[in-house]
C-alpha cells in the first residue's frame, strides 16, 4: 500500500505527477519507524510555522547556493526539502527513490541532533547513510548510477539511463 507524508508536495518544474508519485512511493518504503520519526520531528517543529504551507517537498528549478552535485537539499532543520528537477527527471525511478530517502534521512537526523554533538558535513552524510540503509536503501545504488552517468556524459553520451536495481 502506498502512503504518503504529511507535507506539501508541489514541483515548479518538472513533472509534477511523477515527483508526487515518487516521493509517495519512496514515503512506503521507509520503515514505520522511520516515518513515525519524521512526522514526530516536523510536528515539534510546526510552531511558527503555517501547517499550510509546511512542511514542503518540492521539485525546484533550481535554488540559492545549489551547487554542481546538489540534487537535494534539506533545510529548515528538516521542514524544507528541495530536489533538483533536471536531474530527478533524467534518474530511473528506483534512483530517485533513494535520493528522496537521503532527504527524508536528514529530517531523521535533524530529530536526533542535540546542541553539541560533534560532526563534519562527511560524518552528517555518513549518518544519514546509515539511516537510509537501515530502511533497506542503500547509498551504494545511488552512487553507482552516479558514476555510471559521469563516466557516460565524460563520453559525450547525452542520452544516459540506467536502472539501479537493489
């Protein structure tokens, strides 16, 4: 059964049926706890905020500070989640799919992270890593369809797609 997050889902650029059917599928996959664990952090962090407005996942044109190799982004201590739309519309499905629970991992870990905690932006990705793995997603796949794709468009392939099964 598919499910879906309790938050805004809108793409500016795009497609905005795939995006919604993405992130929906993605949201099923997550384990319960996991899901529990981010309604539970996003409800903490509504006070302030507009319940209509957030929290947002959204599939952008582009944003503020992206660089080359931001696909996603999350921001507002896990309230705002932003996904490149040029290269969510060239991933397979299965690709996206971990990409938006790399997101969704940072919400995690954003709930878990206490003033004073220790940590470079390599241990931040690590832990969110570990976080997605232990919802049976693993990085391993996203990367190898992102080496793939360097390797294809170093080659002047424009028309690179790959499915990343895992």
């Amino acid at each position: 059964m598919v499910t879906y997050p309790n938050a805004h889902i809108r793409a500016e650029a795009g497609d905005p049926r795939r995006f919604w059917n993405l992130v929906c599928e993605t949201w099923s996959r997550i384990a319960e706890a996991g899901r529990a664990e981010i309604d539970a952090h996003w409800r903490t962090l509504l006070d302030g905020f507009d319940p209509q407005e957030w929290p947002r996942i959204l599939l952008a044109r582009d944003w503020e500070g992206r660089g080359p190799r931001d696909w996603g982004m999350c921001n507002e201590k896990g309230l705002s989640l932003h996904f490149f739309a040029p290269i969510i519309e060239e991933m397979p499905d299965d690709v996206a799919h971990l990409l938006i629970a790399h997101e969704l991992g940072h919400v995690v870990e954003f709930a878990r992270w206490r003033p004073g905690m220790p940590g470079s932006k390599a241990d931040m990705e690590a832990a969110v890593w570990q976080i997605t793995e232990g919802w049976g997603l693993p990085a391993s796949a996203l990367r190898r369809w992102e080496d793939l794709r360097r390797e294809s468009l170093d080659k002047g392939d424009r028309n690179f797609v790959v499915r990343v099964h895992w």
